[in-house]
C-alpha cells in the first residue's frame, strides 16, 4: 500500500495520487527534451533588414528604436507581438492576460536575456492601454510603420489581422538571427500562461470559455475568433 502524505487521505486518493505523479514527471521530462532540441536548433535566418519601431511607452514614446538597439547588451531578444492594430478598439483580452503575466516576470528575465513587447496599433494607443492596464516594467515599441509583424507572420490579410506571436532572436558575429517562434495557434503559448495553467490544477478544470475573464470587452477582437469561440464566449458572459 503507498505511504499516505497528507491528513485523511484515503488509500483510493493516494494510489491515485501517486499514478498522476508518474505522468506528470514525464510531462517535466518531456518539456525538458524539447527545450533542449530547441536550444540545439541549427542557425536562423538573418534578419532582412535593419528593422526601425517606436517606442509606445514612457519618456521615449514615439522616437525611432532599431531591433538591434532593442538587445541592450544581451545576445538574446526575446519579442511578443501581441493582437491590437491600428484600428482596434481594444486590444486581443487573452494577449492582455499573457502581457499581465509578463509585465511582471520581465525583470529577473532579463538578466539573462532582453524582453520586449510589440504591437501594430500606433505608439500613443499602446501607451494608453498600458497605462490603463498598469504596465510598468515591460519595454513596449510600435511596428506601426514597419514590415517586422508581416515578415515574422504576425498578421494574415492586413495590419489589422493580428496574432499572438512570441519570438527569439539571436546576436552573433554583429548580426541578428531568428532563433525561434511558436508556429503553433496561440494555445501553445499555454506553457507561458499563468491563468490557464492555474486553472489546470483546480477540481473544477479550465472554465468553459474561449478567452480568461477581465473587465473589457474588444469588438475587433472577436471578429478573428472562429464561430465556436464566438459562441462559447457569449455563454461565458
């Protein structure tokens, strides 16, 4: 019989327990392995060109920035281009929810690598919902008048179909290489989610709801959600 750990546990609760416990070592074995195919991934493409943003936030807002000056003094970038274009009225609420997240988990980030957000809509927009939202701590820029989201496949018919994208690019020899992106749709950046993985570990599951719960609604947004999203984010309201 498996050695119970905690007040009142029953033996059924604890045999259970322990069989869990067996797969989720291997999901932390798996998720290893691929971070460190991923890390052995061959080089990159060279960026095409000397891409220039502007700052969307702070004393800077604005002012021209080049993605090489965006690395500090790190030889790693770490990017995410979230869902607000030009001519939305909110920016994406789960690309909001990920940017809370790491609003707050840039600063031990970047010790070891550089970290910063982008979004298409134009720098004082940016601006305005971070201040809205609280964001303090995270560099923000503006692609307004860049090519970067269309190259890097952020957007699909125009500037204002956006997605959710994080990339990874790389310094080396004086030049800038994409290192990584999730290809994936944007329930891969899961791993990277505090809210749903939270939720993971509760009785009652993931709610049933396409996007977490905040207090805005964006119009535009739900225009690029699938019709089941739709629907599922209407009974959730």
């Amino acid at each position: 019989m498996a050695q119970r750990l905690y007040p009142n546990e029953s033996g059924e609760y604890r045999e259970a327990r322990d069989r869990l416990l067996k797969e989720e070592q291997a999901l932390v074995d798996k998720v290893k392995a691929i971070a460190a195919m991923r890390r052995n991934l061959p080089r990159g493409g060279e960026v095409k060109e000397y891409y220039v943003f502007q700052w969307a936030s702070g004393e800077k807002l604005g002012k021209a920035v080049k993605l090489s000056e965006l690395f500090g003094d790190k030889d790693t970038l770490l990017i995410y281009s979230f869902m607000y274009g030009p001519n939305w009225d909110k920016p994406c609420l789960s690309c909001t929810s990920l940017m809370d997240g790491f609003d707050r988990a840039w600063q031990p980030v970047t010790r070891d690598a550089a970290f910063v957000a982008i979004a298409k809509a134009q720098p004082e927009h940016i601006d305005d919902w971070a201040k809205y939202r609280g964001w303090s701590q995270l560099p923000l820029v503006s692609g307004y008048k860049s090519t970067f989201q269309a190259d890097y496949r952020c957007q699909v018919d125009g500037d204002d179909d956006q997605r959710g994208k994080l990339m990874v690019f790389r310094r080396q020899d004086e030049k800038t290489f994409h290192f990584w992106e999730n290809e994936l749709d944007s329930n891969f950046l899961d791993t990277v989610w505090p809210y749903w993985n939270l939720m993971d570990f509760t009785p009652e599951g993931r709610p049933d709801r396409p996007v977490p719960p905040l207090d805005f609604q964006s119009k535009t947004a739900e225009r690029y959600m699938s019709a089941s999203d739709r629907t599922a984010l209407a009974r959730a309201r």
